[in-house]
C-alpha cells in the first residue's frame, strides 16, 4: 500500500514538472515570432516606424502658445471696436454740444431767464406787501396773462422759495434759491410744469440791490408749449414797461411846459412879446 502512494505522488511530481517544460517552450515559441516580426516590419521598405511617445509638456505648451494667439487677437478686436466706439462718441459729442448751444443761445435771446426770474421775485415779494399793493400787483400779473397762486418760503435767509401761478390753462411753478460764493453771487431758479417735471433751470447775476439783471445762464432746457406762452408773457412785460416809461417822459415833458408856461396860447406869447 505504501509503495503504490510513493508511486503516485512520484507521478504527480514528473507530471508537473512536464507541465512547466511545455510552458517553458511555449513561451520561448511565442517570444522568437515576436521577435521575428519585429525585426521583419523594421526591414521591409515603406513600413513607418512606431511613433514614441509625446511628452506631455510640449502639449502644454502649444496649447498656451494658442490660447496666447488668441488673447492677441481678441485685444486687438477689443481695441478697434474701443476706438471706434470713441469715434461715434466724441461725433455724438459734438453734434450734441453745438445743439445745446444752440438751445441756450436761443432761450437767452428769448429772454426767458430774466422772465422766469421777474416772475419769480414779483410773486415772491407779493405776501409781504400790503392789501392795496398785491391788489395791484395781481391786476398787473393779469395784464400780461399771469394769475397769481401762492408763494412758499422755505428758507429766509437763502431766498429758497417757491410761487405758484397760472399762464393761461397751464399750471406752473418756479423754485428759487440765493447763493452767495467768494467770488461771485447769484439765483438759481427752476421752471417746473404742471406735471412738475423741470423744464427749464437757469441761474441769474444781478446787481447789489436786486432790481437789474447783469448775466444770465442756462443750465437745463426742454422746449414745449409753455415756451412761446412765456415768450408772450415776455413781450407783454415789455410793452407794458415802455408804457410806464413813456407814460412817465409825457409827465416830466408836461411839468416842463407848465413850469415855462408853454401851455399858453401863440395869441398869448405875442402879447408877451
């Protein structure tokens, strides 16, 4: 019974060892084809050799060198669309200029700042005065189209106030304000409609006693209807002064006659004679 395990353990180890020669020149069979054809690819004409393998850096590389190319590119368009843009700008900039000038050139030549400001002074000072003289302050507002509303005083010591008056069927208001700088003092007033929308904003120069206008400036302007109902007031206002001028030359020329006793007869300066 022994001698028939030792065989059989025996069997099993040259059976093994069998095993391992056939891999063994199984293995040695496939490495001399591999070889064999290695060496054919290499010999035989227009067979390309394998490529080696690319390193991942140079990669890197051209892929910041293209991405650079296109930074360039894209600032270059960048620029142009800049320049051209500041181009149509500085054009915009000065069509709308010569406009503007052209708009304030022409509200002064109106003469609306220093109607805006008459108006203004004449409805701020109305409160203050007596029964009799805003009786005939408002009888003057009416002649030239005006009908006065309110007056509000918000700061004294500024001049900050706002009126409030009628120009035909439109509602109007005129804010106020006194400023007084180093160098130089003047009023800001602002033209409101009825929608209470600033139509016009003008700063207005006057002498020391507040009676005559020196400079005027427009700052803001927005043409509409209410212009050329301004513009009427401004005529009225005009006509109306060199009424009370000539009005005042006919007095002083009458007083000259009856000082001289011109009011005589020829009849009587002959007899004189």
């Amino acid at each position: 019974m022994n001698i028939m395990q030792d065989l059989s353990a025996g069997y099993q180890v040259v059976m093994i060892l069998a095993a391992l020669a056939l891999g063994v020149a199984a293995f040695g069979v496939w490495l001399v084809g591999a070889e064999r054809r290695k060496l054919k690819r290499r010999i035989e004409p227009g067979t390309a050799p394998e490529a080696a393998p690319v390193d991942a850096s140079v990669d890197a590389l051209q892929l910041s060198l293209t991405s650079l190319q296109r930074f360039d590119s894209l600032q270059q368009d960048l620029r142009a669309r800049l320049q051209q843009s500041r181009g149509e700008m500085e054009s915009d900039r000065t069509n709308v200029g010569s406009a503007v000038q052209l708009m304030k050139r022409a509200a002064i030549e109106m003469r609306l700042p220093e109607t805006v400001y008459e108006i203004y002074e004449s409805l701020r000072l109305l409160p203050k005065k007596s029964l009799e003289a805003q009786a005939a302050d408002r009888d003057w507002h009416r002649q030239v189209g005006i009908e006065p509303a309110s007056a509000m005083i918000f700061e004294e010591a500024v001049r900050y106030c706002a009126v409030d008056f009628s120009l035909g069927a439109r509602e109007l208001r005129i804010s106020g304000r006194s400023y007084e700088l180093s160098r130089s003092s003047f009023d800001e007033l602002t033209l409101f409609d009825k929608r209470e929308m600033a139509v016009l904003t003008v700063r207005v120069k006057l002498t020391a006693d507040r009676v005559s206008v020196l400079e005027t400036a427009v700052m803001s302007y927005r043409p509409g209807a209410w212009v050329s109902m301004l513009s009427e007031v401004r005529v009225r206002m005009d006509e109306r002064r060199e009424r009370l001028l000539l009005g005042s030359r006919h007095r002083d020329i009458e007083k000259m006659r009856a000082d001289f006793g011109l009011n005589m007869n020829v009849q009587n300066v002959r007899t004189a004679r």
